[in-house]
C-alpha cells in the first residue's frame, strides 16, 4: 500500500475513478459533502460487480499488488462472515440466519486509505476547491460491518455520549465497526458508531477498512426477533444496491445530501 501511494500522481491517476466506475484511485473524496484530507485507492471481488457494473482497476505492471490485495479480501470475507454469526445470535437468530443476504456475491470492498501531512491536491489546478479540514469527517458506514486495519499512527475518533473519544491503535489488532444495514437489520439494537479521523500534521497515516456489504438485491428491513408490539419496525424496507448508489455519488461529489438511514425511518 505504502509502495502505491508513494507513485507519481500520474501513474495513479491512471487508475482514477469516476461516477459510472468507482474502483481505482480518488484524492478528492467527500463526506457529509466536504472535502477529506486523504487519497484512497478501493478494490472489491474480480469480475463485472453488479452495483455499477464495472471491473476493478489496478495499477499496470505490478502483479504483486493485485495478488496481495484480492488474498487480503478473501481473508477479510471469511472473518467476517464468522463475526456476523456473533451479530446473529445476539439477536436470539440462528448463527447462519444473515448469510444468505451475502452469499453467493456480497458487494464489500477494501478500501486503501492514505492520510498525507501535505494535502493531496496542494498545487492542482482546481477551482473553488473546498478546503481539507479533516482526515475524513464525520460519518456512518453504509454496509453491515467493517474490518479497520489501522497503523501506529492513530487519528481514529468515535462520537459517543456527546463527545468524541480517540480509538488507539493495537498492535495486530482489527477496529470492528457496526454498519447503517446492521442497525437497521437490528431495529437500532447495534448502533452504527458515528466516527471521523483527524487530519495529519507531523506524520502519515495508512488505514485498510474492509466494508462488509450484502449482496446487490438484498432488501433490508428490521429482522423478526427484534420487532414486537413494545417496540415495532423503526425502519421501512431499504434497496441496498440503490442505497449503496447513492451513497457512493455522495463521496464522489456534491450530488445533494448524502443518503442517510434516518431518511428511512418510519
């Protein structure tokens, strides 16, 4: 990851995304609708997704890069898949219960994060560009779960009881995060942890989140366990393939108000 980022901007903007195929290189991220301060690189399973219908895109002449990183999301899969059987039974369901809204063909996808000292954009020629004030702003993961790899680094913060609180890096350890799916699956008994990252100052930072998603027509609403006559469905019925969509033109750019699962509370 670091051998990547270190490239010429060129050779990764060769891989640079765009609204119709979100896989490759962004340094011009938003969030909430503001820019981050960070340069991401994001990869999901081989072959034709069925979200936006395209491939993923890596950097030419380096095998090793592309081996290494489908072997990461394979592990990543398979890990998650054993903690959602822990989400399940938490929620008095059957270990297996959530499976099959995964398999076969989740939509998750790795996400290499780069949060520079100097400002990945300082010197390009873009207008009105929005100033970087953080490393990512505030916000929720969209999918079920997530894996965080984070480095020594730290700028981690989670939003809880009115203020925020610095997740510390451990060494050869993951950051789990519950995601918006998971807590409307749940009818709000999982939060999903609003969290942001600070911006560098006197060091880099490298992050590998893992966002476990579900597959592309799996329809999301609160699972039978957690509904009853004290508590009824919080949540009307999400698309998550169109849920996800829009989501995805939020970070890409200002495309209106970045959906959010309030939008879907009854």
């Amino acid at each position: 990851m670091r051998q990547f980022f270190r490239l010429p901007r060129a050779t990764k903007e060769s891989t640079l995304r765009t609204r119709e195929n979100p896989w490759g290189y962004y340094n011009n991220e938003l969030t909430k609708n503001r820019r981050d301060k960070k340069e991401v690189f994001d990869y999901t399973t081989q072959g034709t997704d069925p979200i936006y219908r395209s491939e993923n895109r890596w950097p030419e002449s380096n095998d090793e890069f592309r081996t290494t990183m489908l072997a990461y999301l394979t592990a990543c899969t398979d890990l998650s898949l054993r903690l959602l059987e822990a989400f399940c039974m938490g929620l008095d369901l059957p270990a297996g219960y959530l499976k099959k809204y995964f398999e076969p063909g989740h939509t998750g996808f790795i996400r290499l994060n780069h949060y520079p000292v100097e400002d990945p954009l300082a010197g390009a020629a873009t207008e009105e560009l929005p100033d970087a004030g953080l490393g990512v702003h505030h916000h929720t993961d969209a999918g079920a779960l997530t894996i965080l790899l984070q480095d020594e680094v730290g700028g981690l913060q989670v939003h809880r009881n009115d203020r925020w609180h610095d997740i510390p890096p451990v060494r050869g350890g993951f950051v789990i995060n519950t995601g918006d799916m998971m807590q409307v699956w749940s009818n709000d008994t999982y939060q999903a942890a609003m969290h942001r990252v600070l911006a560098m100052e006197s060091c880099d930072r490298y992050s590998i989140p893992f966002f476990f998603n579900p597959s592309a027509e799996t329809r999301v609403s609160p699972l039978p366990t957690v509904i009853s006559d004290s508590q009824p469905s919080a949540y009307r019925t999400i698309d998550w393939a169109e849920f996800r969509g829009k989501r995805t033109d939020g970070d890409y750019a200002d495309y209106g108000t970045e959906v959010q699962i309030s939008q879907y509370r009854l």
